[in-house]
C-alpha cells in the first residue's frame, strides 16, 4: 500500500472552498424580536428585555455553540461579581472595507464592544461584523428584524476556519509519518500508522473498489481517503467541550459536497452524459421527459449531501446540550442524575455517528464517481 502526496491538495483546495463562505454560514436573519416597527437599536431593546430564566438562557447557549465565532473561547465563568469571563485566544479578523483591514478580534470583547480600525468603527452581532458610524453607535434593526448597517466583505480566520487548519495539519503530520514508516520499513507501518492503515485499507476495499470499480478507483483514493478522515477528524472534534461546530456549519458541508460534484462533472465520461441527456433505451418521447429529471438529480445529490451531514451533527449537538441543560433545570438529584447518564449514553452514540457520517459521505462520493466512469457494454453492443 502507498499513502499518496495528493491529499494535502485537496485539503487546501477545501481551504480556498470554505474560508470566503464560513462567515455566510451563520444566520442572516435574526431572531431578536423589537417591540416597535420603526428603526431601534439593539442596545435599546436588550436593555428592556429583563431578566431572562434558565431555560431562555439554555436556548441562547445553544445557538451561540451552533455559531462560529471569531475568537477561540474554551470556556467561561461568572466571577464573584456576577461578570462573563472567557478563557481562550483572539483569533485575526480580516476584512475589506475601502482596502485591507486586518486586527486582532479581542478589540471586539467577545461582542461587547466596538472595533475601531483605520478610523473605521465594526460591531459584531449575531456572529457577523456591522459598520457603524462611531463608537458609541450600535446596529439598527429595521422592522423586520435585519439590520440596516453596512457589512464589509469578511475573510476573518474564525473557529471553524482554525480549527479546518488544525485538522489539515493534524492529517498532513499522520499520514506523512506513515508514509515514512512505509518507506523505511519497506511496506509495513509502525507506530501509530497501525491504527490508521486498517481503515485506509478498508475505504479502498470496501468503498472505492466496490463502487468506483477496479479500472478506475486509484485516481479518486486520494480525494475519499482525505474527505473521510477530514470529516471524522472534525466530528470528533465536535464532541469536545470547546464548542467546536465545523460539520455544523452548513458552508463547510456545502463547500465539501460542491468538491464532489465538481470531480463526478469534471472526470464523467461520455456514457454517464448521454445516459442524463439521451437515456438509451427508452422510447424517444420518454427521452425528453427523462432528460430533465436526470439534471435535476445531478444537483440533488450534492444537495443530500450537504444537508445529510450538516442535519446529523447540529441535531446531535442540540439533543446533547438539551439533555446537559436539563440537569440545570430539574436541580434534583434524581433529574439530573438522569439527565447525567442519558447525555452520557447520547455522547457514546454520537462517536458512533461522528464515524458514521465521514463513512457515509466518503461512500456516497464513490458512488457518485463509480456511475460517472461506469462503462456501457452491453448498450454500445446492442446499439
């Protein structure tokens, strides 16, 4: 078995997919509700919003852990006087806003205040950077809850964006120690290669032979093995407590399966078109009414895709912290002794799931590639 130098190509070719999409990913529309329909700011309306109970706080933490944000946070505490305090790292924010603007996301304060940078002033606000005019203005809302500011084009290296790095990195030191391993040890791996090898040897056996074919398998191995350990790799990371949610993001899962059918579009051969556009076999009127439905399955694929693995992960993470939160709610000992063990068992699942998901990705993708190269033989003798 050889490891091949190309998966790094791919990762970064991820990279290039991703970052300019991952500050899209978080919610345009917001959810604050304004009780009057002309213009307000947001200070105003949190400032009456009152005091909030531990459900509402829950469903808050929730949503902020769905978020990507633009500095890592590890974890918080109230301190003695009732205060926020994060413990983490900034992270670079990078915009372009009448040139390059480029400073450090701790001048943010975890959203409490505003950046001022080249005489430019940018607030924060549901996980996306607003202009606004000086430093003591906030971002209006108009009567539909979106907000009026100005949003400069953003190419900021947020959580999801390091933590795409850290696995790239991770994966490029794994499978580089395994390729020497090989090399020195003339085929046999060593080390943590061990562990590893099995299941590279399993995706070619078990996924690109079966569905790619023979013939064809060895041209894509490089993309399978990189977009299964690459998803693994991050679900895993999900499930730390770091509130890590790339997966969770649906512009990495949609960047991920745009890679997909860019490769089954770019690599098909003749047969695969002429089976969308000209089904062989068929009566020529059924052709024309095939013929759109085959392009409309070209799309829906990646489309599954993309939803399939995004709708998995946030509906874990949401079921988890729902479970975890209600060992706040019930404050009991039977309740939340309960509520301990049943997000427990969830958590057991979900490393199962995280698996599963790069598993079923990597063998749709297969089968995505093995029906574009499928050769027709029977058809072209019988034609």
């Amino acid at each position: 078995m050889v490891i091949s130098k190309k998966p790094l190509h791919f990762i970064i070719a991820t990279f290039v997919a991703c970052m300019p999409l991952l500050s899209a990913a978080n919610p345009s529309v917001d959810s604050v509700k304004v009780e009057t329909v002309s213009p307000v700011t947001v200070e105003a309306h949190e400032e009456n919003a009152g005091p909030k109970d531990i459900k509402t706080e829950i469903n808050e933490f929730i949503g902020h852990h769905l978020q990507d944000s633009y500095d890592f946070n590890i974890f918080g505490y109230k301190n003695e006087a009732g205060a926020l305090e994060h413990v983490g790292f900034p992270l670079p924010v990078i915009l372009i806003d009448g040139g390059l603007q480029v400073f450090s996301s701790s001048r943010f304060h975890h959203g409490e205040e505003t950046a001022a940078v080249n005489g430019n002033f940018y607030r924060v606000h549901h996980g996306k950077i607003y202009k606004v005019d000086n430093a003591e203005a906030d971002v209006t809302l108009d009567d539909k809850h979106h907000p009026t500011n100005a949003k400069p084009l953003d190419f900021s290296i947020t959580k999801n964006v390091f933590m795409i790095f850290v696995v790239a990195l991770l994966m490029f030191l794994l499978f580089r120690s395994l390729g020497k391993s090989f090399a020195k040890n003339g085929g046999i791996s060593s080390g943590i290669g061990r562990i590893f090898e099995p299941i590279v040897l399993y995706v070619r056996d078990e996924i690109a032979i079966p569905n790619i074919g023979e013939k064809h398998y060895k041209k894509y191995m490089s993309y399978l093995l990189t977009i299964f350990f690459f998803v693994w790799f991050l679900n895993m990371f999900g499930l730390t407590p770091f509130g890590i949610n790339v997966t969770g993001n649906i512009a990495v899962t949609a960047c991920l399966a745009l890679i997909t059918f860019l490769i089954t579009t770019f690599t098909a051969k003749k047969s695969y078109w002429g089976h969308i556009f000209w089904m062989p076999g068929v009566p020529v009127a059924m052709k024309f009414i095939l013929a759109p439905i085959e392009v409309l399955g070209m799309f829906i694929k990646p489309f599954s895709l993309m939803i399939r693995l995004y709708a998995n992960i946030v509906a874990g993470h949401i079921v988890l912290m729902s479970l975890i939160g209600l060992m706040f709610i019930f404050k009991s000992w039977l309740g939340s002794t309960l509520s301990f063990f049943l997000s427990f068992a969830i958590s057991l699942i979900e490393i199962l799931v995280a698996l599963l998901q790069a598993y079923i990705f990597t063998m749709l993708s297969a089968l995505y590639f093995g029906s574009a190269v499928e050769e027709h033989h029977h058809e072209e003798a019988h034609h």
